[in-house]
C-alpha cells in the first residue's frame, strides 16, 4: 500500500511539473514575440563584410525567426557613406518609429528622438541579444561591446570621403567602421561614458575591418537590430 501510495505521488509530482512547462513556455513565447530590439548574439563571421545593408538585415532576420520574434521586419542601426553615385543611407531613418524593447520587455527608447537623446534607456543590462542574454562589456573576458554602426551621433551617416563604414559593409579588408558602446562605457572607470552608436573608429593590424581587427578593440562584429513596423 505505501509503494502504491509513493508511485501515485511520483506520478502526480511527474504531471505537476509537465503541466507547469506548459504553462511557462507560452508566456516565454509571447515575451520574445514583443521584442523589438536586440543586440545580435553572433556576427556573420567575415568581420564588417555584412554583404551590404541587404546583408545585414537578413542576418537580424534570422536571429529574430530563431528567436520566435520573425513575424516583424528587421533592419540593422547601420549608416552608409554616399559611394558610387547612391546617396548616403542614415541608420535613424532605417528602424521605424518605435517604441522598442528588448526581450525582456523594458523599453530601450520611445522613439527616434529618444534614442538619440540623453534618456534613452540602453546599458549593459538592457542592451540584450535576442535570447535575452546580457552582453559581454567592460570588465568581461572578452569584451564585446563594439557594436558597427557606421554612424554619427545623431543617427546620421558621414560625409563621403574617409570610409568609415568598410567600404559600406562589403569589405573585411579595406577601410575601417565607426562603432559603438553597448554599455556606454569607456575603457577604464575615470573615462567618461562612450555613445552607445558612435564610439570611435575600427583599428587593428589588419587596418579595421577584419574580424581579428573588431575582436582586438572589444567587439565581435556584432549589431544593432530594430522591428521596423
């Protein structure tokens, strides 16, 4: 009688927790489903040869299906430079209206202008992959913070002239990419904080570009992806 009784527990604490999992897994899904920003978890691979814009936003697509959040329209916070007779493309103009969030549902920024602002909402612990996963930063091994924007401050792509978005995201090795902070952080705790979208400039022994060159500045070619609608 006692074994019986302990296998009917055993089977009830079994269903308990199926039905539990259950429960959880929708919410998760919606979660993610809301997601309207995140930092990409990985890079393509070929440092900041993203394959052009085109490139970039398919790679923001597809970390987004994996992640349940596929049904919206990705685009990457990338500038391009005015090159070969098309016109410069501005990062602010590419990424909707807003509000976005990330995957845990804090809000980064309202809008164009309060991302661009002083109160915008993105730091370490908001700026997040699309699994919800905090980013490396400051004080990490490795650091990753460097995330390619090709941009100015305001949003806004560069003057044509020194390349500065590697050769409009189709090399890895010629030029370098304005990139910047996840955690608006400087190197050390005494610097002041970094723009979170245009920090400095690439550098590395391959001039930039490459992915060796993104790693050895803190960054792994990583990106910025915003919901469009």
């Amino acid at each position: 009688m006692h074994r019986f009784d302990g296998s009917v527990k055993s089977q009830a604490l079994v269903f308990a927790a199926a039905a539990f999992a259950l429960l959880a897994a929708p919410s998760a899904q919606a979660q993610s489903a809301d997601m309207t920003f995140f930092v990409t978890s990985s890079g393509p691979g070929k440092g900041a040869d993203l394959g052009g814009l085109e490139g970039a936003d398919a790679h923001c697509q597809k970390l987004a299906q994996a992640a349940g959040a596929g049904a919206k329209s990705w685009r990457a916070y990338l500038s391009t430079q005015a090159a070969d007779g098309k016109p410069a493309v501005n990062a602010r103009d590419r990424i909707g209206k807003g509000p976005w969030q990330n995957a845990k549902g804090a809000i980064i920024a309202k809008d164009v202008a309060d991302l661009h602002g002083p109160a915008n909402n993105l730091t370490k612990q908001t700026a997040l992959s699309e699994k919800g996963e905090v980013n490396n930063g400051i004080g990490d091994t490795p650091n990753r913070h460097d995330i390619l924007t090709g941009t100015q401050p305001d949003g806004t792509a560069f003057a044509a002239g020194e390349d500065k978005t590697c050769k409009n995201w189709s090399s890895s090795t010629q030029g370098a990419a304005v990139v910047g902070h996840a955690d608006q952080k400087g190197l050390r705790d005494d610097e002041p904080s970094k723009s979170w979208n245009s920090s400095h400039l690439s550098r590395g022994p391959d001039g930039g570009c490459s992915q060796a060159d993104l790693k050895s500045t803190g960054g792994d070619g990583l990106l910025y992806c915003f919901a469009s609608n």
